[in-house]
C-alpha cells in the first residue's frame, strides 16, 4: 500500500504518526486540495500506520450527514459530528398552542460529558465547515484529533475557523489517478486565480457563455445536471422557476420535486435509525404532499442521499412559497388533528426552498455526477477564487461552467 502513496502522502502519513504516538498536541491539522488523495492518505494512516479499527478505535466523523455518505461509500464507517459529541434527550417546556399553555415534550441536545473509552482518536473531514466553536466542544473530550480538509474551499458561515490558516501538513500534488481529470485542473486554475477561457475541456468539462447558449440546449444541460449552483439569491430564485417550469410544476411543491432545508430542527429525523437529522442543507425530493390550514404542508420526504423516506411526515411553513416569505416564527408548536376532531399531537414547522439551484455554501461537503454552475464568484471580492474553486469541486463526472 505505501508504495502506491505519492511523496507527498508519504510524508504526511509519517508526520501523522509521529505526532499520534510521541506528541502532546491533541490536535493534527491535515489539508489538501481537490485531487490530492486525502482519502486514500486517511484510510491508509489510520488502518494500516496507526494500526487503529474505524468506528471502533478511531471515529470518522463529518459536519453533516451527506460528507458522511461520500466517506461510507469509500469503505470509511463515518457518522456526523453532532452525533458523536451531543446527546439526545426529551425536556418538558412549556408552550402556547391555539391561545392555551400546555406542556410539550421537546427533544434538545446536550453536549456528551465523555465519548466511547476505546476511541483513541477522532478524524473530523471537511473541517473547514467547522467553527472555532464546534471544534473546541470536541477538543474538550480530550482525544486526539485529525482534521482534514481542503483549505483552499470557503470559509464556514457562520464564526471563524483558525486552524485552516495553519495546517501542519498540506497535500498539493495531484495523484496519478486524477492526473488528467479536467475538473481538477479547472478547480486548481480557480485556486490560483487564473482566467479560465471559454471552451471544451474534454468531454466532462464545458465552460460557455451563459449569453450565447441556445434556449433549447440551455434547457438540456440544465435538465441533464444533478445539481445548478449560483451566487446570488435573485439569480437562485430565478433558476428554480426556470427548472420547475421546464418540469410542468407551478403553485406549490408537488410531489417529485426537489427541496433543500433551509433551517436546522433537530427534533426531525430523515431515516428510522436516527442517525440524521433534517438540519440546514439537507437537498431532498417530495414523495407525496398534502396542505392544510392556512400557510402548512404535510409531505413525505426522502434526503438525496438516503435510500428509505423519512419516518413521520414532515410539517412545513408554505408561506416562502406563497408570497417570498415564512407565516410563521419557528419554533411555534402546532396541534394536528385526526378526522375525528381529535388532537394527534404537537409539531413544529420546517422551513424548505426550492433545491434545484442552490449556493455554493449550502452545497459544501457535497458532491454530485454532473453539475452545472452559474460563475458569479465576482460578488465574494476577496474569497472569489475560493468561491469557484469550491463551486467546481462539487462536480464529481462533469461540469458546465456558465459566466
């Protein structure tokens, strides 16, 4: 195995151990860009240098249930970050539902005081995602950590994250696999911040003049790609009536469309394990829907990246749908009723938007097959080639940039 490590994977591979089992750091900071194999590093490291058993001696861990996903399909045993360092409970609160107080049973989350005595060390990947704040939750466990990540991505959201701007190892050459992928040459152009000229890239890598692309093919690529990514809000808006209208849907979500979650309730499970919660981000599809009451959906819903629907139906607010904007404040409770008249039980409302096209930070820690971006990395000033570069290493099989 080792000799199929490059040099620079060798070299960090080595570091990585000296710093696991002779160093009173707790903490290993790993960055690569897109290409560099930090995957094969990692498996390779942990399995085979440390001599340490994923989900058993060393936890995989990733900001969110998707990143997990891209890591089991590898051979990696990954779970989410939330999942690992808090725990679930039920509290009783108070609440006003139809103008009376009552009592609600709601699920809250607890930092863990402690995780599993066998974990001897926690590997975060796609830590970029992560804040200052997060990452200290997990240091206080007191097990070692590795964080990988592609530093050359953006920045979190929201809070900062330090340890991107000093990485003690950085994987920059691209393994012989990736050699020749033109998806990975477009990203490291995008890195460097070098004009990338309109034409074909082979045959996985287009970038054209959104101007000039004919209506008929316009509408063929964008119905061909797995994912649209854009900048800007009106111009997401815009493309997501467009998909919808080449689809035949109009009003509100029908059944078969594509939605993302626009706002975490953890009290929302999109599989029956309970391993996944419906948290900000989550791109998933409508399986079947019903409306009732003023401004309320109840759906089937199933992630893009699960194979069964959500357990329960999911309640959401239809206002953003409706008129741009939500009716109600979350974290309102609502009663259900059966045909009968009677209470079925309390609820809050999720909060969807249309998910054919999305941000580029909603779809960090994602990947798609194919993927077709709407280049307006000039509106993020400073972090504009960390904007395309991200947007581009999305693509996974095939990529239209369109400027």
């Amino acid at each position: 195995m080792a000799k199929e490590l490059t040099a620079d994977q060798t070299a960090a591979d080595k570091l990585i151990a000296e710093w696991f089992k002779k160093s009173a750091r707790q903490v290993f900071v790993l960055a690569g860009l897109a290409g560099s194999g930090k995957t094969t590093l990692l498996r390779h490291t942990v399995c085979n240098t440390l001599g340490l058993e994923p989900d058993v001696s060393a936890a995989f861990v990733t900001p969110t249930g998707k990143a997990a996903t891209v890591l089991i399909r590898q051979g990696i045993p990954a779970t989410t970050l939330h999942r690992l360092i808090y725990q679930a409970m039920t509290e009783e609160r108070e609440t006003v539902i139809n103008g009376k107080t009552v009592t609600v049973e709601k699920l809250v989350f607890r930092r863990r005081e402690s995780i599993d005595k066998d974990i001897k060390l926690i590997v975060l990947d796609e830590f970029s995602m992560v804040s200052d704040e997060v990452l200290g939750d997990i240091m206080r466990f007191g097990v070692k950590i590795l964080l990988c990540g592609d530093d050359a991505q953006l920045p979190p959201v929201e809070g900062m994250n330090s340890f991107l701007s000093a990485p003690d190892f950085s994987l920059r050459t691209i393994v012989r696999q990736q050699e020749g992928n033109p998806i990975i040459r477009l990203a490291r152009d995008a890195m460097e911040g070098k004009y990338i000229p309109y034409g074909s890239y082979g045959d996985r890598a287009f970038v054209l003049s959104a101007r000039r692309v004919k209506p008929e093919n316009r509408k063929k690529y964008l119905l061909k790609a797995e994912q649209l990514i854009c900048g800007m809000n009106r111009t997401r808006a815009k493309l997501n009536e467009e998909m919808r209208s080449y689809r035949g849907f109009s009003g509100l979500p029908e059944k078969g469309e594509k939605l993302i979650c626009t706002l975490n309730n953890w009290e929302q499970f999109i599989d029956k394990e309970m391993r996944y919660n419906m948290v900000n981000g989550i791109i998933g599809y409508v399986k079947d829907v019903k409306y009732e009451g003023e401004s309320m959906g109840f759906m089937r819903f199933r992630a893009d990246f699960m194979d069964e629907d959500c357990p329960d139906l999911v309640p959401f607010d239809t206002g953003i749908f409706e008129n741009g904007a939500y009716r109600y404040r979350h974290g309102d409770y609502f009663e259900r009723f059966d045909e009968e008249g009677n209470a079925t039980g309390a609820f809050t409302l999720n909060r969807f938007e249309y998910g054919y096209c999305i941000s580029c930070h909603k779809a960090q820690g994602s990947e798609f097959d194919s993927v077709v971006v709407f280049d307006e990395s000039y509106t993020f000033k400073e972090d504009a080639n960390r904007w395309l570069y991200t947007a581009i290493t999305r693509a996974k099989n095939k990529i239209i940039i369109l400027r």
